[in-house]
C-alpha cells in the first residue's frame, strides 16, 4: 500500500506530537494550539482520552480540527505554525510532484520562498544605461576633517520613579504605617525621644 506524502510527513512528525495514536482513518493527538500545556482545567494532567486534535483526509487532501476549541485548517497550514522547517520540504515535494500553486491547498515553491523573504519579489532591473550613467558621475570629493561633525551622545531623560507593587495595588498606607511602627520601635529600643 502507497502512502500519501501527508501521511509520511504524519508519520514523521507523530513522535513531537504528545498523545499520538491511530484511529480508524484518522490520526488523534492533543492540540497544540488549546492543549499545550498537558493539563485539563483542574490542572490534571490529560489522558489520551483527553486529546481532541484529530488529522483526517478529506478527498485528496488531509485537514487538522480541534474538537475543543474548533480550530480547523488544513494540513499544510499546520505544518506551517507547528514545524516551519518540515513545512519547506513538504512544499518542495509537492512542488516536484507539481501539486502546488493555485487551487490546491499548497503554495507553489516560490511563493513559499517570497513569503519568507528567501527570494526576492520582483526581480532585479538591469538596464545598461543606468550602468553607464554610474560609470560616467564624477566622484564625490572627500570632505574636509573640520566639517565632519563628532558624533554626539544620545539625549538621556530622566524617568519619573517608579512605583512599587504596593503603591500599585493601593497598599501604600498600610506600608507607611509598618514602617512607622518599625521607627517608633527602634527609638524606644534606644532611648531617644522624637
């Protein structure tokens, strides 16, 4: 039996995800975007009954739904946010194969590429004439030292103090009367009068 790449990609990334297990025709685990931390509500760890994100296919293509918190979208889309590293290669099998780009549920290759920054999204303009016109702009002549100016020092401000926890939440007064309550103490200790 021929899997698809989705399913060798599931295979793959089955270990990173916490939970894992194979049901009939979909695959379960704890979601990673409402389940992240392992713990339910009462703060007990979860049990693999608990887990509620389910990769299932859909026609030729699988998808990823969260039966707690509703979080639905495609598997592409999952690889995207979970394991941007995977995500590329997935995209770069897709694209050999030539499953990607418009009405597929995969962006092309170069799409990916622009999105990331990796490739530029126009291309570089290369017309003679501008190069002629920087080789034939006379040079710039060099500055005299005098006119250089010395770099000067960041402007400092000076911020308001800041306030303790305390004068945040409106304790200040009961602090007040610890601390005088702590200075009548000591001066009785020692003998002196206010």
């Amino acid at each position: 039996m021929t899997s698809s790449i989705e399913e060798i990609f599931i295979d793959y990334i089955a270990s990173s995800l916490p939970l894992f297990s194979q049901q009939q025709s979909a695959y379960r685990f704890q979601c990673p975007y409402c389940q992240s931390s392992g713990k339910n509500s009462k703060g007990k760890t979860l049990a693999p009954s608990d887990a509620k994100g389910y990769l299932y296919p859909h026609g030729n293509a699988w998808n990823y739904k969260c039966h707690k918190c509703g979080t639905h979208q495609s598997f592409e889309k999952v690889l995207e946010e979970q394991f941007p590293i995977l995500h590329f290669e997935y995209v770069r099998l897709r694209d050999q194969l030539g499953t990607t780009g418009f009405q597929t549920n995969c962006p092309s290759l170069e799409t990916l590429l622009k999105k990331r920054g990796m490739l530029s999204v126009q291309p570089p303009e290369f017309r003679l004439e501008k190069f002629y016109q920087s080789l034939n702009r006379p040079a710039a002549p060099p500055a005299p030292c005098s006119a250089v100016a010395a770099p000067t020092a960041p402007k400092v401000t000076k911020l308001p103090p800041m306030r303790s926890p305390q004068q945040q939440a409106g304790q200040q007064s009961r602090l007040n009367h610890l601390v005088k309550q702590r200075e009548q103490k000591r001066r009785n200790r020692s003998g002196e009068l206010w």
